[in-house]
C-alpha cells in the first residue's frame, strides 16, 4: 500500500529506551529509568476516590467537545491562584494530552508549508508533528551561555510564521526570565510570528516561579497538561488557552479530529486541582532528587551540566566522553542497567554529544542510579586507563 511523505516521521528515542528498558526487566534485570519524564508517583488521591464515586454514579460518555464547563473553570481560576491572570474560561480549551494541544494548535495557526522554529535542545514531538502536518520545522540552536533557551538574536535572519518555546525546557530544565519571555514574544509581534508557549513544566520549580505568557500578552497559544505537575502521565489530559477570536475554530477542529476529552480523565483532572498539599509534597521529592543529582553526576564523571530551574531533568555535555551519546546510552543500559536519554531526541545535530537524565522517580531510586553510575564510570575509567569511556571507540 502507498505511504506518504509525512508520515515518515523520525522514532521518539526515548520510548525505544524504555521499551529496550522493558525487556530486560522482562529478562529479570533490574532497571533504574532516568529516560523518561513521567513521575513516580500515581495521580492524587483525592483525584482517585472522585473518578471512583462518578463511575459508581453512571456511565461517562462524551462531553462538549471543549471540555467540562468546570474543569475549564477551575483551570481559570488557577491562573489566578498561581500568576494573578485573570482569565475568562471560555479561553480554556482541554485537551487529549498537550500532544492533541499542539495538534490543535499547529493545524489552528499555520498552513501547509509555513515554518515554525523552536529551539534545539528541545521536545522532539515539537519537530515531528510539524512533519506530520505538512509543515516545516526550524530548528533554532540555543547556546549554553543562554542556558539552552532561545534568545531574540538566536531569530534574526529566520524566516518564521511562528515560534514554540518551553520554560521550564525538555531536556534542560532551564527557564526563561520575564525579560527574556517577553524579549522573544516582542519579536514574534513585530514580525507577526504566532507565539507558543509550552508551560508543561509550570508548577515544578525550584526557587523562583516560572513565569506564563498570558502574563505578558493573550495574543498566544499557551499549553498545558496535569502529566507532570499532577502525576497523571497515562490519563493523557491536557489544556491550552487561545485567543477569544480563536475559540471557535478551535472547537470545530476539536469536534472533529477528537470529540471530546476522555470523560473519566477530566473527573480525576478537576478534582487534582485542589490536591495541593499532595502535589507539594511530590515537589519537594524533586527538589531532593534535583540535590542528589547536582551532587552525584558531577562525582560520578558527568561535569558539564546546566542547573535546571524546573521540571524534573539535567542534561549533560558528554563530549569529553564520547562523540557517540546514543551508543554510550545503550552500554549504560545494558552494563550499569540504569536509563538514560541519548540527546539526539532533542537536538539533531549536536545531540550526540549530550545526555539527559531524569530524576522524577523515587530519591530511592534516584540514590541507586547515582551508585550504579558512579561504578560504571569508575569501571570505565580502569579500563581505559584514566581516560574518558570513549577513548576507546563506542559501538
């Protein structure tokens, strides 16, 4: 059968981890997962016991296609609880996960054929869903002086019909400052480039707040998802917030690629908004976990690594050990049995020289991925002579 061009898309890399990951915890090897962003905690209780008492109530069937009336108002009053925005809930639109949120996003905003940069290091699906729609990703290379965020030289001389960013980032952890957010999204309004803001991350910080774009302007699209924050990864619920001139087009995009959110998965999001104390408590496990890894990695042989602000990552400059991270990924894998992300999933091109590890697992894990680290490194230090592991060639 014929195939098109857009659908040959790149692998997500880290999901060929984990599932290289589940194998051999299938085999009977232990594996600490440091690959992937999910938390290590389940979603809220009170979020559990409210989904458990609706399915005794009845059956849950489909909703308006922009979501529960309440749960988009229980959105709207959290950015007034977390940044003082005083957003009207028709704005909020809840989505199938942040991915349906880009899709929606991407389709509402661009035509087939327009390019939409977004800084590298950063979330491949940003790149992948761009091809899969017929549109043409940029990629924007941040610097490490900037902490892998773009800034608004990065964009001169770059042809763009719209602009993504993440602060917090994927796989950085690094966050943009109010200046700079609102340095980048001048540009975009002068030049009539379609801002993004992908704020997945918000609510997982650890010093100052990460700072929203509805803050400096509503002429954005803004997407957010209860994954990370909430802990509820495999209920793929999500949110966006558009412009009123957009509301409509939105929800007739939405009636027809996915009717509605799932009805049970907004029941659980709704009540995880007033899971405070639980949510703060995960919180300070990454800020431990965080500590932990600050203080392992650097012992364990990983020195050149950017202090993340937020979400739940730190990615490492691996170039005095290698030229090859996808390949030290996968003897990492296989001899310490820890996983990690090579960074070829979050910048094509300088990508093999990074690795991003991920603390959102318990700090008990955590402690034993540092352990198991620390002696594969060490192993690897013996064997090449004082060297770094690849002096030698990595295949």
């Amino acid at each position: 059968m014929r195939s098109s061009r857009r659908g040959d898309v790149d692998p997500f890399i880290v999901m060929d981890v984990m599932e290289e990951a589940r194998r051999l915890e299938a085999a009977g090897r232990p594996v600490i997962h440091m690959e992937v962003g999910q938390p290590g905690t389940p979603a809220p209780e009170g979020a559990r016991r409210a989904l458990m008492r609706a399915m005794g109530e009845g059956s849950l069937g489909y909703t308006v296609a922009l979501g529960l009336p309440e749960l988009r108002r229980g959105i709207a009053a959290l950015y007034r609880r977390w940044y003082g925005v005083d957003l009207n809930p028709d704005r909020v639109v809840v989505t199938s996960g942040s991915s349906a949120a880009f899709l929606l996003s991407f389709t509402a905003l661009f035509d087939a054929g327009e390019r939409v940069g977004l800084g590298e290091p950063g979330y491949p699906s940003y790149r992948q869903i761009l091809r899969a729609l017929s549109l043409v990703p940029v990629g924007i290379p941040s610097a490490a002086e900037n902490r892998f965020q773009p800034v608004p030289a990065d964009l001169k001389g770059v042809a763009l019909d719209g602009l993504i960013v993440a602060s917090p980032g994927n796989p950085s952890g690094t966050m943009l400052t109010r200046d700079r957010l609102a340095g980048l999204m001048e540009v975009c309004r002068a030049r009539d480039i379609a801002f993004i803001s992908d704020e997945i991350y918000h609510g997982l910080h650890y010093a100052d707040r990460a700072i929203s774009a509805l803050e400096i302007s509503d002429d954005v699209h803004v997407i957010n998802s209860f994954s990370k924050y909430f802990s509820m990864t495999g209920w793929r619920i999500g949110w966006m917030v558009v412009p009123e001139a957009q509301i409509r087009t939105i929800e007739r995009l939405a009636q027809n690629m996915f009717i509605c959110p799932p009805h049970a998965s907004q029941i659980a999001a709704l009540h995880a908004l007033e899971c405070i104390d639980e949510l703060e408590a995960n919180r300070a496990v990454y800020a431990e976990n965080r500590r932990l890894m600050l203080e392992g990695l650097p012992k364990a042989g990983f020195t050149r690594i950017a202090p993340p602000d937020g979400a739940f990552y730190i990615y490492a400059d691996v170039s005095d050990l290698t030229a090859d991270s996808l390949a030290l990924s996968r003897r990492i894998l296989s001899e310490a049995g820890v996983a990690v992300t090579p960074g070829l999933d979050f910048d094509p091109v300088r990508g093999r020289q990074f690795l991003r590890f991920s603390y959102a697992r318990s700090t008990a894990d955590i402690m034993e991925g540092l352990a198991r680290l620390t002696r594969f490194m060490a192993s690897e230090r013996q064997s090449g002579q004082g060297n770094g592991p690849d002096n030698r060639s990595v295949s």
